[in-house]
C-alpha cells in the first residue's frame, strides 16, 4: 500500500511537471488568467488519485490531458489571431494619462485608488503626477511610464556611447570547471589555472565561483571566503 502510494505520488508528480513545462517558462504572476485557471486544476486533479482511494490514476491523467490540450490549443490560436487573443486574454487597459487616474477605466477593471498607489510604490515612484502612462497589463501586472523630466538621466541623454554589454561566462561553480564555457571562449585550461594564481589558488576545489567577463577578467569568489 504504501510502495503504491509512493510510485502514484512520484509519477503524478513527474506528469504536473511535464505539463507545466509544456506549458511554458512563465512565473504564476506572468500568467493570463485561463492559464493559471488551467494550472489550478491540474494541481487539483493531480491529488484526487492520492486523497481518494477510489480514483485510479485515469481519472486524474485523462482530465490533465483535456486541459493540457485545451491550453495549447488556445495559445496556439491566440498567438495566431489578434482578435482571439483579446477574447482569451483581455486588453491592456490604461489607468493613469498625464498624471491623472483614469477613473471609468479603474471601475471597469475593479482597481482601487489604493491598490495603484501601492504598486507605484513598489516602483519607488512617490507621486501620481510623475507619471505619463500605467497601464494595466492583462495579467494583472503594472506598466509605468514616467513623465520625461522624473525619468532617469541615459547615456544617450548626454551623448555618450558606452561599450555593449554582456553576460559574465561561468567557468566555475562549486569548485567544478565548466569545459563547455572554456570550448565557447577558445580558452585553454592552463589559462585558467594562471589567472587562479593570482588569487592565490591551486585547486579548482577551493573556487566557489568563478566567471569571465567580456573583457576576459577573471571574477573568483572562493569557497567559504563569505559565509553570511
């Protein structure tokens, strides 16, 4: 009983993580909301096999599978069709123009005066007034646009061009060489094992992490160097 218990357990639990993977790599506040109805459920019916001792694992695998299909199927059209996707999805609705709130537009979508204050303060943005366009996405996320003279001052503001940016390569992490990263970057392990000298390591065990900018310099971080 119990060795069946744990094998239903561990397979619907493999089945909600493919579904969620097929569903896409978004975050539960990036989701449209038949997406996160969709999800709901199949967490609900992942668990009727493992609280119901009545439920064969079909009834939760077929239902999970309608919906999964159900959720593609609707992505697919909405990706497809403009019109669709505003069915499916909603509109954008703007809440805030010059520096005013739109008040219709606030009652049409339940949004209270302390509920936008609030998130323009999770943008450390202190007043209404600095604020051009908020427009309220439609999974429920705020975008702000600030009025020209609140937004911060760009290179492009005073003519500069700086250098392009770009991600730091990992090259070690918990003491283990990343070959991969040194195969992308045409680097030789001996290359490494110098610039390491210079902070004073021999071992790629005594590395935490290590990463290489765009400049190839060295970041190394080692182990138990910082431990609060």
């Amino acid at each position: 009983m119990v060795s069946q218990l744990i094998f239903r357990t561990f397979f619907l639990y493999l089945i909600v993580v493919i579904a969620m993977r097929l569903m896409g790599k978004r975050q539960i506040g990036q989701l449209q909301p038949f997406e996160f109805v969709i999800a709901v459920m199949i967490s609900e019916l992942a668990a009727l096999p493992l609280t119901e001792d009545d439920k064969k694992l079909h009834h939760a695998l077929i239902p999970i599978g309608v919906l999964l299909a159900c959720q593609l199927a609707i992505s697919f059209l909405s990706i497809k069709g403009v019109r669709i996707r505003e069915v499916v999805c909603g509109k954008p609705t703007l809440l805030i123009r010059n520096g005013k709130m739109l008040e219709k537009n606030m009652r049409k979508e339940m949004y209270t005066i302390n509920d936008l204050l609030e998130q323009l303060r999770f943008y450390s943005i202190p007043s209404i007034e600095d604020v051009e366009y908020a427009i309220l996405e439609t999974n429920g996320q705020l975008s702000v646009l600030l009025k020209s003279t609140k937004r911060p001052a760009t290179p492009e503001d005073f003519s500069i061009d700086p250098l392009e940016e770009h991600f730091n390569h990992d090259i070690i992490i918990d003491g283990k060489l990343i070959g991969r990263t040194l195969q992308k970057l045409h680097l030789e392990r001996e290359w490494v094992d110098e610039r390491l000298k210079e902070f004073g390591v021999n071992d790629y065990a005594h590395v935490f992490y290590a990463a290489i900018d765009n400049k190839q310099k060295l970041i190394v971080q080692k182990r138990g160097e910082f431990l609060d």
